[in-house]
C-alpha cells in the first residue's frame, strides 16, 4: 500500500505538468479539480474513517470556502463592505479558515451530542441549512451563483497561471497528507481511533471522547474549508449548488470508493471518480445510471475500498477467517461501537 | 390579517401533513429494519410521476391518482428486493451509500422515460375553485383536499398498527426481530411489506403535491432533507413524534416565510430586514433543529422500546 500511494503521489506530480506544456489543457483542468476534491476528501477521511464519525454534510465547507474568496472580491470590485473587501489571499485564507472553524465548532458541538443515525442526518440537514442560506443571499448571486472577477493575490505567485494553481493545489494535498498521516499516528490520533473501536473502553480510561472528536470535527472542517479557498481560486464561479448535500455524498463516495482508514484511499477514490465521472459523461449524458450503478455494487461487494482491495486482494484470500480478520481492521466506515448491539441481526 | 393569518396556519398545516406523509415512511423503514433511506424522496417523485402521467392518459386526475398508488407500491416492492434487502445487516454508512446511489439511478430512469421538463398535473374543476370558509376567507379547495386526505392517511395508519394483527407484528418487529421470527413469523416478507408501505406513503405525498408544484425530477431531494429535520427533532422511530414534528416544522417554515420580515422591520432598518429575513426564514427550521438537539439530542418524543 505504501508503495502504491507513492507512485500515485508521483503520477499526480508528473502527468497533469506534463499534459499542460504538451498542451492537453483540459487534463489540467480535470487533475487540479481532482486534487482539490482530493484534499476535502483526505479531510473527511480523518474523521470518518479514524473516527468513525459519518458526516455528511462536508460539502458545506467546500461553498464556506469558496465564498471566503468570492463575498471579499466582489466588494472589492463592486464597493460595499469595505472592512472584507479584498482581492489578497490571506484574507481569503484567513476568512475561509475563520469561518470553517466557528461553523464546525458550532454545529460539531451540537451534532456530536448524537450518535449514528442521528449523526448522518444532522450533519446532512446543517449543510442544507448553509445552502439556503447562500441561496438567499441575493446580492451575491442567490441560485444563480458569482462569478470571481479576480483570483486570489499572493506575493511571488500567480494563480492565473495553471501551472502554479496546480502546484499549490498539489503541495496542499501533499501537506494535508503528511498531517493526517502524524495526526492518525499521535496520541490525540490513537485516541480518536480508540474511541471509534469502543467508545465505552475509552471512557472507563478516563477519555472525554466528546472533547478529541470535537477537535477532530474541526480540524476536518478547516481542511475542508481550505479545499474550498482552493476551489473557488480554481473554478472562479462558485454557486450554492456546489454545496447541495448530493455534493457532500459525492464525497463521502470517495472516501469509501477508496478506502476509509487508508491514508492515500481517499485519493484512490477521488481520482477513480473523477475519471469515472468524466469517462462516463463522454460516452452518455445519462451517466448517472451507471455511476449509481456502480455506487451500489461497490457497496454490495467492495467492502474496505479500493485500498482494501489492493492491500488484501480477494484472490489471496486464503480462507474466509482471514477475509473477516481485514474486515475488521477496516470496518470502521461506520459506526463501529454498533455491534456488540447487532447481535439480533441473524434473522 | 388576521384572515392572512388563518390561511397561512392552513398552508403551514397542509405541508405539515405532506411531511407527516413522508417522515411516516422513513420512520416506518427505520423503526423496523433499522435501515436510513435517503431514496425515500424518490419514491415521492414516483409517485408525482406516475400520477401525472396517468392522470394526462385517462383524463382524470382520481382515477391517475387511484391507478399511481399500486404502481408506486410496485416500485417500492421491487427496489426493496434487489437491493435493499441485501443492506440489512451493512452499518448505516452502507445504507447511506447506496441509496445514494439509488437516487442517482432513478432521477436517471425518471429522466430517460419522462424527459427533463416537469408535467403539470390538470385538476378537475371541483377541485380547482376555492371555498369561503368563513365571511372573507377563501382557501384552494385541493389544498383543504390535501390536509384531509392526510389526517385520513394519519388515522389509518394509528389503526393499521395499533389495533390489527399485522401492526402488532410490526410492533413486534419493532422491539425484537429475532423473537418474531422464531414465532414463526416470515420477517423477509414482512420487511418487504413495511418498505412497500412506506414508499406508497411518499409516493401518496407526491401525487398530492404535484398538482400545485408539477412532477419534476429531483422534486424528492429537496423534501428529503426537511423530512429528516421533521424525524430529528420528533425523535427517530416515533410515529407520534413524527407527526407532531412534521405540523410544527410545517407551520413554523410557513410562519416564517410570510411574517419573518415584518416582524425583522420593528427590530432594524427595513433594508436590512429584507436582506436579512429571506436568509433567517430559510434557516429557521435548521435553527429549531439545533435548540431542539442541544436540549434533548434524542428528539422531542424519543421512542421508548429504544
């Protein structure tokens, strides 16, 4: 797996430069917004599939994002506001961090009161809360969206160059890596994952669970937040519709297509849908037929992802004690503290 | 105003009703099979498809409407056969998964067969006037139409599985699966069944809506989400807590939406509110959500076998 993740990172690095000044433009175009998707994907992924926190409504995070760089441009072209409006990239980061932060500390705090279930929707029903919010704020476009007139502005880089939108789109991805792969590997880490395997246990040693998935909670969210300063640098028209909650289980599709509790699934899964998506609309515009197709067996069959796959391939499988050995390691996509009280299942 | 009032606790009521159609589905599939379906808003776009359909093709809209309701049941049935079925014992991620996917597939089928316009739904002419009330307060009659078809579908429903031997099975099923079956009772057919129940119930919905919105695609992934609000905050599993939900959320939504910027112009400057209340109204059953989850995260009426 590790060797895996390695070349994929070095596929990343060398094919969408290369397509760029051969002059295959589009493909640039399809990487960057699969390296962003990426990132908010990786980001899900530390609290989905270290701890076993199903949320679905990360989309959110990614329109925050977008609208910390386009509400600050369009006063600075259009005037109004004059304490945001802006066309430098701190700003934006430093909104796009901001704002993440307080709504996922907000909603977290409330949404994480709940378990299971309860979790799934409510995470759902806060980012179509953020929705129609952005829907009916009129002055910035409402239902139909704004267009951002001028890219974010950092000393030494231009990200109206493709080249240079990529490379900082492909560092972040990389970062965020390296800081979820030291996160997963800490003691706020183990206790987070600890806490997905037996909440009960955690608590007897004395762990405020709440507390460390709280922190997790936000620490995606800012990620996530962050991806979405990156997207709006790189689409320059932001709509609400790139935040509706089909968006948020778009996803969370990735992580689980790739792999949650894999460090590089998340990125499987965003660079197989992504390819899929596009291989898909080129043959149908009825695509979404065959991709909710797809959805649907890779959940019926592909249990541990795509990553799972790779790392435990079903024909070196010797026996089913060992297929059930690599799905509990990976059957965290979920709520893990569930079983003991599954037992009645065998109907 | 006060008649202004009056009509708009009567539209509050009425999508009250339509989202006590829907979340009794939802609550149905969950209390019993433990199952979350975010395709449950599909069927209600059936539903609305069907009708509309049927009703252009025989010319009545009773007799569309009669004819959507087995199809609808159809639909139901057979989804829960070849997929749903195999879910059951998959944690609620899965379940969330595919019928995502689920959606993605029918909105698909629905464009492919109906194409992407939406149908408007003609209604006969009993039904397209209005009614005075009471001295100055005229209502659409297929509005009254819907909120008394509702409490009938609410009523049945309390007798269907309170006071019948298939509701108590239900019941049963509800507290202890396993028990059930041991009883010799076949748990797979009676899976199958509440899942086909539920699904005519927003396919029900959706006929009921379609004459005044039209059956369009993705009609169900906008209610959905108001519809899990609804079950949040009555209390996941609970019938009564749906139905109360389903009239507050119904009636404050409607509130909000009418009388929020009159009540936002007593507190600041008028521009200001008119930026201000779309937003807040928008918001507003999020909001409730929240207060509700921070004082009780179990819901309001959480049920008590759980």
């Amino acid at each position: 797996m590790r060797w895996f993740s390695i070349v994929l990172l070095l596929i990343l690095a060398i094919v969408p430069p290369v397509a760029f000044i051969t002059g295959h433009a589009f493909w640039m175009d399809l990487f960057t917004r699969l390296v962003v998707l990426a990132i908010a994907a990786v980001a899900l992924n530390l609290i989905l599939g270290y701890g076993g926190l199903v949320s679905f409504g990360h989309a959110a995070y990614l329109g925050l994002g977008a609208y910390a760089v386009g509400i600050p441009v369009y006063h600075a072209t259009y005037g109004g506001f004059d304490s945001i409006a802006s066309y430098n990239g701190f700003v934006h980061l430093g909104i796009a961090i901001a704002v993440s932060a307080v709504y996922a500390l907000v909603t977290g705090a409330i949404s994480l009161r709940t378990r299971g279930v309860n979790f799934i929707m409510i995470t759902m029903a806060f980012g179509q809360m953020i929705f129609y919010a952005i829907v009916s704020l009129e002055t910035y476009g409402g239902d139909d969206g704004l267009t951002i007139d001028v890219r974010s502005e950092f000393p030494g880089i231009n990200l109206d160059n493709p080249l240079a939108l990529y490379g900082l789109c492909y560092g972040s991805l990389v970062l965020v890596l390296y800081l979820v792969y030291r996160i997963s590997n800490s003691r706020f880490g183990l206790t987070l994952q600890g806490a997905r395997s037996n909440e009960e246990r955690m608590r007897a040693i004395g762990v405020d669970c709440y507390r460390y998935r709280l922190t997790a909670y936000v620490i995606s969210g800012v990620i996530c937040g962050y991806a979405g300063f990156l997207l709006g640098n790189f689409t320059t028209f932001i709509s609400p519709e790139m935040m509706d909650w089909t968006r948020s289980g778009e996803i969370m599709f990735m992580v689980i297509l790739g792999g949650a509790t894999y460090l590089c699934g998340p990125v499987i899964g965003a660079l197989v849908f992504i390819l899929l998506e596009h291989l898909l609309s080129e043959i149908t515009v009825y695509w979404h037929l065959p991709f909710g197709l797809l959805l649907i067996a890779s959940v019926l069959f592909l249990r541990g992802g795509l990553a799972g796959a790779l790392s435990n391939p079903p024909w070196f499988r010797k026996d089913r004690s060992s297929a059930l050995a690599s799905d509990t390691s990976t059957a965290a996509s979920g709520t893990a503290t569930k079983a003991p009280t599954r037992a009645d299942d065998d109907v | 105003m006060d008649s202004i009032l009056f009509i708009q606790l009567l539209n509050g009521l009425q999508l009250g009703i339509l989202l006590f159609l829907l979340s009794a589905g939802l609550t149905l599939t969950f209390g019993i099979m433990d199952f979350v379906n975010l395709a449950h808003g599909s069927f209600y776009m059936l539903g609305a498809f069907f009708c509309a359909s049927l009703t252009l093709a025989t010319g009545s809209f009773w007799l569309g409407a009669l004819l959507a309701l087995p199809l609808t049941a159809i639909a139901g049935f057979v989804v829960e056969k070849l997929v749903i079925q195999h879910l059951y014992r998959r944690d609620h991620l899965e379940h969330v998964l595919a019928t995502f996917g689920l959606i993605l597939c029918i909105d698909t089928l629905t464009h492919l067969y109906w194409g992407p316009e939406g149908i408007a739904v003609p209604l006969p002419a009993v039904l397209n006037g209005q009614i005075e009330l009471f001295e100055g307060v005229v209502f659409p009659t297929f509005r009254l139409l819907i909120i008394g078809t509702g409490c009938i579908v609410a009523l049945g429903l309390y007798l269907l599985v309170n006071h019948t031997r298939v509701g108590m099975l239900i019941r049963a099923g509800a507290s202890n699966r396993t028990m059930v079956s041991a009883l010799g009772i076949d748990i797979k057919a009676l899976f199958s069944a509440v899942f086909a129940l539920g699904a005519t119930l927003a396919g029900v919905a959706g006929m009921l809506i379609a004459p005044i919105t039209e059956a369009s695609i993705g009609m169900g992934n906008d209610i959905i989400i108001t519809t899990f609000v609804v079950i949040i905050i009555g209390g996941i599993g609970s019938m009564k807590g749906a139905f109360l939900a389903a009239l507050l959320i119904g009636m404050i939504d409607t509130i909000g939406r009418s009388f929020l910027d009159d009540f936002f112009k007593v507190l600041m400057s008028s521009e200001a509110a008119e930026t201000a209340a779309p937003a807040v109204s928008a918001m507003l059953i999020y909001i409730l959500m929240a207060i509700v989850l921070a004082v009780r995260p179990q819901g309001l009426f959480p049920p008590s076998s759980r």
